[in-house]
C-alpha cells in the first residue's frame, strides 16, 4: 500500500490544497527600511527645527540662599569599635577583666570623640551658613565680581557660547553685558518637513528667504534664553546689555570671520512681561531697547553691524575676536 504524504511533493511544490503564508520579498523589505529611515529622518529634521526655536521656553531656577545642609552627628557605635578593637589588642586574650574595661574605657572614649567631632561640625556649620548668608548679599549688592562669577557658571552649559564681559553700574542702573556667539545661517538646516501632494510625509529645500527666517527666529530663542537664564540667576541686574558675534569661516572676507549681527538691552522690567511660552522670538529680537540688526536683500540677509562711530562695540570685537577664532 501507497504512503500519501502531506506537505510539499517531492518535486518541491507546494501541496494545491493547502496555502502557504505569504512572506515579504527582499525588494519588500528594503522598502520598508527606506520609508522607516525616512520617516525616522523627517522627525529628527522637525526636532531640530523645533529645538532651534524653542531654547527660551526653558525653565531656569532662581538664584536663592544656599541651605548649608547640618552636619549629622557623629557615629558612637562606629567611632566605639575603632576604638575597642585598637584597646583590646593590648591586652591579652585570656585577661577577661581587662579586657572588660578596656571595652568600658572605649565607650568612653568613643562618646568623648563624638562629642569632640560634634563641635567642630557645628563650629563649621556655622562658617557656612554665614559665609552663605553673606554670598547671598553681595549677590543682591551686585559685586561685580561675583556676579560675573555666578553668569559664568550659569552660561558654561548653554548650547551658544555666552560670557558676561562686564558688570557695573551706570546712572543708577545695575547691569551686565553679555557677549554670545552665534554661528553662521548654515546651522540651519537646507532642507525642512513637509507634506506631499498625497499628504505623505516629505521634506523638500529651503528657499533662501526660508533660511534666513528660521536663522532669525534661532538667533532670537538664543538671546532670550540667555537673558533669561541670567535674570534668574543674577537677582541684582537691571538691565542686560547684550552683543551677538556670528562666527562665520565661510565669510567673504576674513574681517567678517567674527562680526557683530546683533546688540541691544533687555530690562528685568521688560522681561517680566513677556510669556515665554508664547512669544515670539523674532519680534522679541527686534522690539529690544536699542536693538541693532541689519538685513540686506530681498531674501533678508543677516548682516554685520556698522562699526564706524561705535568704538565701544569695535574695542569688544577685537578683544575677543582671537579667542573664538582659536
């Protein structure tokens, strides 16, 4: 009698009667891998975009008085141990009773220890928060120096360069400058999101005039961000005088591989009106007392700032011009 076999023939098709699950093509997985680079690609490019534009929505905490925190008291049963154990290896093994007051005698010694210990902490304690305490008014005094100090620290981490270069007080106003350094419209992306004629998830290419506004609207989010971040910080300052240097080693000329693109003042006054969630970083750039921007050309090109008759903002280029160039 005949075997009748299930499954596929012995000439390798498969049986008529049964059907077989259907599994991608390698055509049909490369597609899928494209599309999922793609789309993977797209959401980088509007996080990019998003975060360029958003760095002012950032929260910063405000400067306070440093809690020195109280020093916890000394161990006894830590500090009775080392102790006993140093005590008891002088007497020998089989001696109980000295070696019962040696174990009393660390005791002793142990509480005695940690009572020293305990003073001394408080004593330091002490130090601290006075030292604290007084930290804390000369930051609301406005010494220069520590104010200086404080935006330094506080600017170290930002994603544009920024240093305070000077703080002072002028016709009874307390303020800092702050120089940031910006880089070139080339930190902006060529090509954005966009959406095809389907609806499908695109990008496509900028058009100069495209750039140059989200280059503006990233520039804006930088200056906010940082003064800011300095308002809340640096409690004593009035008003921040800020200077944008554009780094540019693709400039035309060498004397615009650092140029100043932007300056202006933003009072506390002024920035306690403004809802940072909401506001508009281009409009915000251009609204600031004194504010000093140029643009050329049908499609608003950033350009350097005239220098002739500002030598203050002249002195302050080449002074630090060495440094970001190195």
């Amino acid at each position: 009698m005949s075997q009748r076999l299930s499954g596929p023939s012995a000439t390798g098709r498969s049986n008529p009667g049964r059907s077989s699950s259907a599994r991608p093509s390698l055509a049909q997985l490369e597609r899928a891998q494209r599309a999922a680079e793609k789309e993977a690609a797209i959401a980088e490019l509007q996080d990019l975009e998003n975060s360029l534009v958003s760095l002012h929505h950032e929260a910063f905490a405000p400067a306070a008085p440093y809690e020195v925190p109280p020093p916890a008291p000394a161990d006894v049963e830590v500090l009775r141990a080392q102790i006993e154990q140093h005590e008891l290896s002088q007497v020998g093994r089989f001696k109980l009773s000295e070696r019962k007051a040696a174990k009393a005698r660390a005791r002793e010694l142990a509480e005695a220890e940690a009572s020293r210990i305990d003073r001394q902490n408080a004593e330091k304690y002490r130090d601290l928060c006075a030292g604290s305490t007084e930290l804390w008014k000369l930051l609301n005094e406005h010494d220069t120096g520590l104010v200086m100090e404080t935006l330094e620290s506080a600017f170290a981490d930002n994603a544009s360069d920024a240093t305070a270069v000077d703080v002072g007080t002028e016709d009874g106003v307390r303020y800092a400058t702050v120089l940031i350094v910006f880089g070139a419209v080339d930190l902006i992306p060529e090509r954005m999101p966009s959406l095809t004629a389907a609806g499908k998830p695109t990008t496509k290419k900028r058009t100069k005039s495209e750039r140059n506004a989200l280059y503006v609207a990233a520039l804006g989010s930088t200056v906010l961000a940082t003064v800011k971040e300095g308002r809340a910080v640096a409690p004593s300052v009035d008003e921040f005088r800020v200077v944008v240097l554009r780094k540019d080693l693709n400039a035309a000329t060498p004397a615009e591989f650092v140029a100043p693109i932007y300056a202006a003042r933003f009072s506390r006054q002024m920035m306690q009106g403004l809802n940072w969630r909401t506001v508009n970083p281009t409009e915000a750039l251009l609204s600031a007392t004194d504010a000093q921007f140029q643009r050329k050309g049908a499609a608003g090109d950033v350009v350097p700032l005239n220098l002739s008759g500002n030598e203050d903002l002249a002195q302050l280029v080449e002074t630090f011009k060495p440094a970001i160039l190195g």
